[in-house]
C-alpha cells in the first residue's frame, strides 16, 4: 500500500484520463501503469494514467471523469494505491446529522460543532454533513454540505461515503424502525458507521451486568415500583431517580431519607432549584408520581458519597475515543462541582467546571494524581465491557463518574453521543481537540486510509 496526500484539479482537458505529476505516481508506485481504476467513497471508473514530468504532489481530472465518480471540484486529500492499478481519493467522512433549512445555518445552533468535527481532516479528507433524508439510495449518492474557508457552506452531490459517523441530535427519530433499517443498508454495503444509537439508562445496565467492570455501577432499578424505592433509600439513605432516556440533568429527582426528620425530595423546576420535605414516604411518593406518573420510564440509583469542595459534591466526565489503532483511549477529562441546592452537577443548572486535577488535589491531596490514573484505567475497563456484548460499532464514549472519599470509582451514567461543555474549560480546550483528533484518525483506520495494526 502507498499513501500521501495530493491538490486535486479539474481543469478542462479534453482527453478522459487522470493526470498525475510524476512525483505523485512515483511515491504510489504508479509509474509503469497506463490504466487505473479510480475510486471516491462507492463510486469507481477506470481511466488512462498520464503523468505529467511536474514537481509535487497533485492530480487533474477532466470534467467528465470527475462527474464519474463525483469527486469535488477541487480541495486537498488523501490519495492511495493498494495494486499498482488503482488510486483511491479520501477518506470520504459522512457526519449524518439533522439538517436544516438555512444556507448559512444549515444545522442551526449545532453548526459550529459540526464544523469542529470536520476541522481534523481539513486537506487529509472530504469531510461533509448530511441528513438520512439527502440519501439516495438507487444511485447510491448524498447531497452534503461542505464547509468552505469563508466560513460558509456548499452542498455537492458525491458517492456514499467511506464512512459514517453518526451524529443525529434526536433520541425520538432514532428510535424509529425505519431509522434503523436506514442505517441497516449501510452496513449491507460494507460502509462502517459508529455511533450508533443514543444509549438507554437500561441499555447500560444490561451491557455490563454479568461483566467484571460491573462492580463499578451503583445498584440500579428499572421501573421501580414503590416497594422497591421505599427499600431503597430505608439501606442507602439517598438515591436519584433519573429519566431512562434522559440528558442534560432533566427530570431528576435526589430522593433523601433522614430516620429522624422523614423524606426530601431535591428537584429542579422552571430553573430553579427545589427542595421539599414529607414526614411520611407515601406523600413523598404521591408527589413524584403525580408529576411523572408511574415511573414506567425511570431508574432508581443508589446514591453515593462523593467527594466534595466546599460541601458540594464532585463528579467527573470522562471522554473516551477509539483511535487509529482501534484502541479506547481518555481523551479529555473533565470535573463538575455541584451548584448550591442542584440534585446535579451540569454546568447549566448551576455547576462549575473545574480540571480533574484542581478536584483531586483538594479532595486526596499528593495521591490525586494516582486515583485519576486509577479512574482512567477504570472507564478504559467500562468501555471495553461495553463493547464486546454491544451489538454495533462504537467510537466514542463519554461516562459520568463519582468518586467516594475511600476512592471508590462509580458510573452512574455512559454515553454514546458525549456532549462537549466540559472543553469551554480554558484548561481543557486541548484535551477538546484532542478527541477531534482522535475521531479523524478511528474515521481513517475503518476507511482503511491508514495501514491496519491487528487487534
């Protein structure tokens, strides 16, 4: 295999064949070959070689083959040779996202962070957006919108790509059955796509029971009944109850048993924190469900003494990206300091954003730094457990984790689709690109634009 990267033309030859410089064909090893098989993403012709005795590295298309395999018009990737015989653009990255109506907008208040994914493979890749509905799957192309350097946007049709990454924002929409048989066609063309679903609390639960790693997940029920949560704050004195398919902090309840003074339930509504008292846990209980219902869709989880700063509990998300070789790494860390009053500790809710390392070294002092590499090689564990019983293909993962003050290490919540509010940290704005980078790379090992390691 050979690979560089090269500037692609297409100027208007009138002979339908792919010009190389000869510097280009030289380190492709293209040199004695006169007909190549030309492939974008999907899509692939055959064509004559004809170098050109120029210096660098560049490729120039005539109209009609660059209509063929429906290469853009011009830009820098990556260009690759597997036989002598052929020569392969790329990788060609589909980010598969809801699209809007706005040419300047087009994924509303997600364009810039559409934008960030993309910004690794600036010159290395064609990196587009699209949405499952710009598909066409008769002619086996997408209409996606590249970015432009003005900071604008342009939609060009190309072949399905080489891979997918799955970004789409709507929990509702992906849990349609035909959402899942439009992602289903994909991998009958041998077209990875990662990501593949927003996760369930239950989801979670399920993939670790059974594992070793599950010894880290607090004692969770599904649909509690009131038996069940009675039981369940009488042994641990506090537990969350938390939306199944929820996010953000939504719909939480911090539910506290004091033998001496009743029941608390600490909830968030229209903005503001709220705490109320019962003397009695059936008041407690009718409350929560008069608002929610039968719980049909929450979990109770046992809550956990974690550390604190100034008497606010402390928890962390850990950001783990697969990389070039495949492998899970912790790519950004980041810690969350609890408001005054807040059942959580998102920074929309009244939370503060500190490194891993500030939290660590108020709360354990010099050993700080060997309970954070202790908790990286813990979520490294979760991720791997997750995976292997995992029906489909992931990339990316973020875990919210607690710590007790005797350094135990707990995940209350993983991920599939992290959020990224803990890089606005000034701190961790590297760790931030970092995770870009590292989703590139994963992105090039599955389009095989880089040589396999075995696993």
């Amino acid at each position: 295999m050979s690979i560089t990267t090269c500037t692609i033309h297409v100027t208007q030859r009138p002979e339908r064949a792919i010009y190389l410089t000869s510097e280009l064909a030289k380190t492709l090893k293209l040199a004695k070959t006169k007909t190549v098989t030309l492939r974008l993403g999907t899509k692939k012709t055959n064509a004559p070689l004809k170098i050109l005795k120029k210096s660098g590295r560049h490729a120039y298309f005539p109209p009609s083959l660059a209509s063929a395999i429906k290469i853009p018009p011009s830009g820098s990737s990556m260009i690759m040779s597997t036989t002598g015989k052929d020569i392969q653009f790329g990788p060609l990255i589909g980010i598969m996202t809801g699209v809007l109506a706005s040419e300047s907008r087009p994924f509303g208040t997600r364009t810039g962070l559409i934008r960030e994914f993309m910004s690794p493979g600036e010159g290395r890749s064609f990196t587009f957006a699209f949405s499952p509905r710009h598909v066409n799957w008769a002619q086996e192309t997408v209409l996606g919108y590249f970015p432009r350097k003005d900071g604008g946007w342009v939609r060009r049709t190309v072949p399905l790509p080489d891979v997918v990454y799955n970004r789409l924002p709507s929990r509702k929409a992906e849990k349609l059955a035909s959402m899942d048989s439009f992602k289903q066609r994909f991998l009958r063309r041998g077209i990875p796509l990662f990501n593949w679903a927003f996760f369930d609390k239950s989801d979670v639960y399920n993939l670790l029971e059974g594992t070793e790693a599950f010894r880290h997940v607090p004692e969770s029920r599904m649909n509690p009944t009131q038996a069940q949560i009675k039981d369940m704050l009488e042994r641990h004195k506090f537990i969350y109850l938390k939306p199944t398919g929820g996010s953000l902090g939504i719909g939480i309840y911090r539910l506290t048993y004091n033998p001496k003074r009743g029941y608390y339930a600490r909830f968030r509504r229209a903005g503001k924190n709220v705490l109320l008292r019962f003397s009695k846990f059936e008041g407690l209980y009718n409350h929560i469900s008069r608002r929610n219902g039968r719980l049909n869709h929450y979990v109770a989880q046992q809550g956990i003494r974690l550390i604190e700063i100034d008497n606010c509990p402390i928890d962390f998300r850990f950001h783990l990206t697969k990389n070039s070789s495949n492998e899970w790494v912790v790519a950004g860390v980041g810690a969350k300091k609890a408001g005054k009053g807040s059942v959580t500790t998102h920074v929309r809710n009244g939370g503060q954003l500190l490194t891993p390392e500030q939290a660590l070294r108020q709360a354990f002092g010099s050993r700080g730094d060997e309970v954070l590499d202790k908790a990286k090689e813990t979520v490294i564990q979760l991720a791997e457990a997750i995976e292997r019983k995992h029906r489909h293909m992931l990339g990316e993962l973020g875990f919210d984790i607690g710590i007790d003050q005797n350094e135990g290490i707990w995940m209350f919540e993983a991920n599939s689709k992290p959020g990224r509010s803990i890089f606005k940290h000034p701190a961790l704005k590297g760790q931030g690109k970092a995770t870009l980078n590292h989703i590139f790379d994963f992105c090039q090992y599955l389009s095989r634009f880089r040589p396999r390691r075995e696993a």
